[in-house]
C-alpha cells in the first residue's frame, strides 16, 4: 500500500514568498528528479508562516531509496538544506506518514 507523507513547515515571518519561489521553482523540480511523487503544494488562508506538501512513495523501500537519493546528495547538503535554514523554522517541521483509507481518492 502507498505512503503518503505530509510535511508542515513554519516559514520564518516575512518570508512566505521567497519560500514558495525556492520551493517551486528548485526543491520541488529536484525532488521530482530523484523520484519523489508531489500530490500537492499548500500555503495556508489563515496562517501566513505554514506551507504544507504532500508526497506519494509505493512503499517503505522506495521512500528509503528517494530519501537517500535527496538528501544525502552533495547538492541537498551544500546548496538546499543551507538556504532552507535561512527561511524555515526547523524546530516547529511536522512530518506525518499516511495511509490512506479505503474510500480515499488518493491511493
């Protein structure tokens, strides 16, 4: 059965914008290059420092095999995970594994 992932990130005050550009524009597109299934990209209505993505992996292995592909990349290490401390607080990231119910649209 697939394994969704939901990630809740605290963008720093002020910042929204940038991150969304970063994110849009480079983590997403290299995330997708190594493997990762994107299901969706959301800034919230009613909190302007929480961004939320959510990713689709077949299984464990193949969650261990795109977690490994992306961040323990020489690129990951040296040029994302850098500019993501500059714009994200890293101590509030939520991160949730899902599996979706038997009447989900999602599978």
């Amino acid at each position: 059965m697939a394994i969704f992932e939901l990630r809740h990130y605290k963008i720093q005050p002020g910042k929204m914008d940038q991150w969304l550009e970063f994110m849009e524009d480079e983590i997403i597109p290299f995330a997708i290059s190594k493997g990762a299934v994107l299901n969706g990209s959301f800034r919230a209505v009613e909190d302007e420092t929480s961004y939320i993505w959510l990713r689709r992996f077949e299984s464990q292995q193949e969650k261990e095999r795109i977690y490994q592909a992306i961040y323990e990349s020489d690129q990951w290490k040296s040029y994302f995970s850098p500019k993501i401390g500059e714009l994200i607080d890293r101590s509030q990231t939520e991160i949730k594994e899902l599996t979706p119910t038997s009447r989900s649209p999602l599978q």
